[in-house]
C-alpha cells in the first residue's frame, strides 16, 4: 500500500510539465479544504492526471482480482478475465458504437453491456452441453464464442470509414487512459467495489472451488450456483474496466500469480493483494506509457512487452521453488 502511494505520487508529478511532489501536495490540500487554487499546474494535476491515475489504478486492481477469481475457480494458471469472451464483447460493443458514430458515453455503455452480454450467451451455451467437467466446458465455450466475436470486429473494422472510424476503433483495441475522467471513475467504483466485497465475502467457498467437484460437494457447498456468482461478478469488474479503457490485456494473468508467490493460494489473502498489485502495475504502465516516448504508448502493447518476461521469470521461480 504504501508502494503504492509513492507510485501514485510519482504518476502525478511524471510527464511533459514535471510537477514536484510538494507542489502536488499543496494542490490536493487545497482542493480538500475548499480553496481550489488556479493555474496550470493545478489543472494539469485534478482535472487531466489524478482521474487517469485513479482510474487506471481501479482498472488494474480490477483485472487482476478478476483473474485470480478465476484461476482459482477453473483451477488453471493459464486462464484470465477475457477467457469467456468478456473481452471480445466489449469490444464488438465500443466497435459498433464507434462504427455508428455514437458519443463516447453511448460507446462506453455499448461495450459494457457487450461484455456481459457475451459471457451470458456463453453460460447459457455450455449449460446446455452436457459434459463430465463442466469447467473445461465453460473455457471452450469461451474460446469459440470470442473467436466468432473476433471475427465479427474485423468485419466492422473491414466496412469502417478508413480516415475517420477505423483509426478510432484500432486506437480503442488497443487501449488507452488518455479519456478518463470522474465519470469513467463514477462509472468503475460501484462495480469493482461491489466485485471485491462478493468475492471477499465468499472466499472461503471459493477456496473449497480449488477441490474437485465431488469433494467441494460433499463438503456442502453448490458448485453451480457458487460458480455462476464468481464470474458473475468477476465479469462485471471485467466489462466496466474494459470500457472505460479499452482492451488492456497480460493484467488479469500475470499479477495473480505475482501475488500467489507472496501470499500463497489461500483466497481471503489472494484477492486483496492481488488487488494491490494489479493497481500498481497498471500504474507503471500508464506512466512509462505517457513519459516514454513523444507519443503516447497504447499501454496494451507495453503490458504485452512487460508481462512476457515478467510471466517466464515467475514461471522459472515457481519451478525453483517447488
């Protein structure tokens, strides 16, 4: 926590106007105690970076709690928020939004009811498919109903306007802070709140989930019904992430096990650490995403070069260690 509010003050001081962190302090007691103070330090402090910073603190700690919940629920390392299509939902939303010129509000709320509208047709699939391991069902499912999303997106990107609509759709997939604002903030906290407090409240059933279904059964616990809350809520912190800032992919399947390795597998420790870690990571990318170059990163592309040798480094340690 408190590594994390160094990095946050080190966000807010980072970029084309350098602020020092006492000027920062200043201006954020002077918000807080009703005397708003003026100029372009001030501005460039609480109206364009503290929203990105919050929101892209709230976007990490999002996908990573959302892939440790499910990781420990499918019981597979390699599986990560956007396995059932909540992605590619979302996406195929904000990309009909943007192909049919709405405003970036409407888009918002086209991807996020795309994303849940996704995993809902995927629940529905594999509760029809009768199988001896439902869980392997449910990731399938996922997989083939995101490929058929996928191709839906290039075929709106293929029939979009090349000078105007495709290169909004193309910088959308890739992701971008560069619009947060206190309505992307309004819009995240209920959603990631009310998805940490179900999943913390449920933690010691989520960790029966990591057994085998006979087992977590006879210990008295209803898998199905258990199993539908998790990515229930896992997917509503997923789809609100996803659009507000795009597809922002690696988060939700490195920094769990960043977390595992610190706190072990039990859930009621996993979640909030995970949590943590996922806000600061996301808070490092967003800042080397703006202060790195002279145009801005899409941070999807600097989680993919940061996370590849992050995950085989914490693989090569896991193997070590056991």
């Amino acid at each position: 926590m408190v590594a994390l509010a160094v990095l946050a003050l080190v966000a807010l001081g980072a970029g084309r106007y350098p602020i020092a962190p006492r000027d920062i302090a200043a201006i954020v007691w002077a918000h807080l105690t009703d005397s708003a103070g003026q100029g372009t330090a001030d501005a460039v402090v609480w109206q364009i970076r503290l929203p990105r910073v919050a929101v892209a603190m709230l976007v990490g700690a999002a996908l990573a709690s959302a892939g440790a919940a499910y990781q420990h629920l499918f019981r597979n390392p390699l599986v990560a928020p956007d396995t059932l299509g909540v992605s590619s939902g979302a996406a195929l939303g904000a990309v009909l939004g943007i192909f049919a010129g709405a405003g970036f509000l409407a888009i918002e709320t086209a991807a996020f009811v795309g994303g849940l509208l996704a995993v809902t047709v995927v629940m529905l699939i594999a509760a029809r498919l009768r199988a001896h391991d439902p869980l392997v069902t449910l990731i399938l499912t996922g997989i083939v109903v995101a490929s058929l999303l996928g191709a839906a997106i290039s075929l709106t990107k293929y029939l979009a306007d090349p000078y105007n609509e495709l290169p909004a759709i193309t910088f959308w997939l890739m992701g971008s802070f560069a619009s947060a604002s206190s309505t992307g903030i309004v819009s995240l906290v209920p959603a990631v709140a009310a998805s940490l407090v179900v999943l913390l409240l449920l933690a010691w059933r989520i960790n029966v989930l990591a057994l085998a279904e006979d087992e977590a059964r006879a210990l008295g616990v209803n898998t199905r019904r258990l199993r539908g809350v998790v990515i229930a809520v896992a997917t509503l912190a997923t789809a609100a992430s996803v659009a507000v800032s795009g597809i922002v992919g690696w988060v939700g399947l490195v920094v769990p096990h960043m977390a595992r390795l610190v706190v072990g597998p039990e859930f009621s420790r996993l979640l909030p650490v995970a949590a943590l870690f996922g806000a600061a990571f996301m808070l490092v990318i967003d800042t080397l995403a703006r202060t790195l170059a002279p145009i801005e990163i899409p941070p999807g592309i600097l989680t993919a070069v940061v996370g590849t040798p992050v995950f085989i480094a914490l693989l090569a340690r896991a193997r070590r260690m056991f």
